[in-house]
C-alpha cells in the first residue's frame, strides 16, 4: 500500500494517574511466589517492565480516548467541526452495543456528518485505523479524520491475580500463560489525519506492508465469563517465535513497497512486548537496535496503544526530527503483522 496525500498531525495522549511497580505486583502475589518458589523481581527480569500505569476503578475506554482525542484535536488545529471520519481501535471498549465510537463521538462535539465505528484487531487496532482513514483520505472521501485507542487493562490484571492466588494445582509449567497478562498496562492515544490539500502538516504517511499467519490465532487468547472474569492464555515463548517470523516476512514486503532500506530509516517505534521481543525482533530483521525507542520499562505492553503512544512520547522528547523518516512495527495477536512508512 502507498499514500501520496496522507498526512500525519500530531498525536494526543493520555497516561492513567495510577502507577503500580512490578514490585507491588510481586508482593500481591506472594503466597504464589513462596508456594513455587519463585525469586523475587523475576517479572521485571523476564519482561524489562519496572511499571505500568491504570486507570481509576470504572473509568471506561471511551472516558479516555476523549481525553485523548481532544490533545489531538488541539495538537493538529483542525477543528472537531471538520472531523469526517471516527475511528475508534482498542481491544477494550465499553460494552458490545453501542460502538465505542459513539461516546467518543458525542463527547468530543464531532459533526453529525462523520462517519464513526469501532476497528478491532488485538494489538494492531490503531494501526489499522491508520490505513483505514488514510484509505478514504486517498480517495477524496474525507479531508480528516481521527483515529483513538483507549485500553482498560484493570480488569484483567485483576482477573489474573485473583485466579492465580486462588488456584493452588498451579505448577511453575501451567502458571506461564498467566504471566503475560502481569505486563499489561492502561494508557490513551489519538492522532488527527488529514488530506495535504486541506491542510499540510508536512509529516506523510508514505505506505506499509501487512501479513497474517492465522494458523497461530490460538497462541494468545482471552475472554471474560461470569466465574472468573477476564482471562488470557498466552503460550509466549511460541508467539515470540512465531511473532517474530511473521514480522520477517512484513519486513521484506514493506522495504519491497516503499523502496527503503533498513539503512534509509532513521527511527523505529514498535509494538511492545518484552524486553527479549524487542531484541530478538531487530537481530532477525538485521536493524539497529539504536534507532529505537521504547516506553516498555514504564509503560509495559499498552495493547493497541503501545506503538502509537510510543511513537507520540518519542516525538515529544525529540527522537523523530522534521524530515528523517520512521517505520512503525506492529505486531499482533492472530498472528498479524502490519508496517507503516512516515516521512515526518
């Protein structure tokens, strides 16, 4: 895929007010550790996350891709009167009818006019939202738009906590599917994207490349139910494994699409994982680990908001300079692997 007249505004975020340590979750759950004896700061040490933030208890997705949505908003100077299209694109939302996008919509004041609806694909959510507005921008269908995630892990880390003390046949084997939901965080983000004729940001969505290798849609799974809430299983050490082969693949494609080498970027925001994610990612596909930058030690894995959110605090901090270029590295759940181009 390629865009000639996609442009990117800036990005708003929203990081949640509670910061709870790796540390504090150890201690939670200690009657588990003593029980399997496992050594303290083990979760730290396996995924490079000293931190995570959340929200306060009942705060809904959609409460923060507004707070988000309205940085964003004001960050680009396009009025909400002028949004044609909402796209919202966390794995969280509100309830399963109405579309999260119709909160957000209401509370932000867009236009009757604007087409709004929910995009869901685990962790690759926004970044499909990207290339869906980008579509329509494309072809003449809407001058602008914006694109929101908001993730509300409270209730899983809770679920995963609580099962854990409360099932004593676990194993040091059968615990490790759990271990996974221990990294997950809350946060919100949101960009504003235009067509350049409308309003030219100067920073241009240039294209991407995706692949799917579905037959590994049973690594990473989760759910709710009455009994024990919302749950994932996560074989990790095979979704690294197949993760990273399937992101291989996109890799080459996206260098075929666009034309650029490895060496003809300048910066690399990803979706995060794991601190053994990110290094064996940038070993297979043979790039400088330097060139990227990372939230994971105090963000931990933000779903579908960990890439952009990324993307949105390097900038802040001056780590993509006007006229170098980055590529955006998603991974997801499924599997699926999507990769966006940006000149900014």
């Amino acid at each position: 895929m390629k865009y000639s007249r996609v442009c990117l505004h800036d990005f708003g975020y929203e990081l949640p007010p509670i910061e709870l340590s790796s540390r504090d979750l150890e201690e939670r759950l200690a009657p588990v550790y003593e029980r399997l004896k496992l050594p303290a700061g083990r979760l730290e040490l396996m995924s490079g996350i000293s931190s995570r933030r959340f929200w306060p208890s009942g705060t809904r997705p959609s409460e923060g891709a507004v707070l988000a949505g309205k940085k964003a908003l004001a960050n680009s100077g396009i009025a909400a009167a002028q949004m044609g299209c909402l796209l919202f694109t966390s794995v969280s939302r509100d309830m399963m009818e109405p579309a999260t996008a119709a909160f957000v919509h209401r509370a932000l004041g867009l236009p009757d006019s604007c087409l709004i609806f929910d995009i869901s694909n685990a962790c690759l959510g926004f970044l499909n939202g990207m290339i869906t507005l980008a579509n329509m921008i494309e072809l003449g269908q809407v001058r602008s738009g914006l694109v929101v995630a908001a993730e509300t892990a409270e209730h899983l880390l809770e679920s995963t906590i609580a099962h854990m003390l409360a099932d004593l046949s676990l194993t040091r084997k059968t615990i490790k599917p759990l271990f996974a939901s221990l990294t997950i965080g809350s946060g919100a983000v949101a960009l504003v994207m235009s067509d350049k004729r409308f309003v030219d940001s100067g920073h241009m969505l240039a294209g991407g490349a995706c692949r799917a290798h579905t037959e590994h849609n049973d690594l990473c799974q989760g759910g709710q139910n009455a009994e024990q809430g919302t749950l994932m299983s996560t074989d990790s050490e095979l979704l690294l494994e197949k993760g990273i082969e399937t992101a291989a693949h996109c890799w080459q494609d996206f260098q075929e699409e666009l034309g650029w080498p490895a060496a003809a970027v300048d910066r690399f925001f990803c979706h995060q994982v794991g601190r053994v994610h990110a290094r064996q990612l940038f070993e297979r596909l043979r790039l400088d680990g330097q060139k990227n930058f990372e939230t994971l030690p105090f963000l931990g894995n933000v779903g579908s908001v960990s890439a952009p959110i990324t993307m949105a605090i390097g900038i802040e901090r001056g780590k993509l300079a006007t006229g170098s270029r980055a590529a955006v590295l998603g991974i997801g759940s499924g599997i699926n692997s999507l990769m966006l181009g940006i000149d900014w």
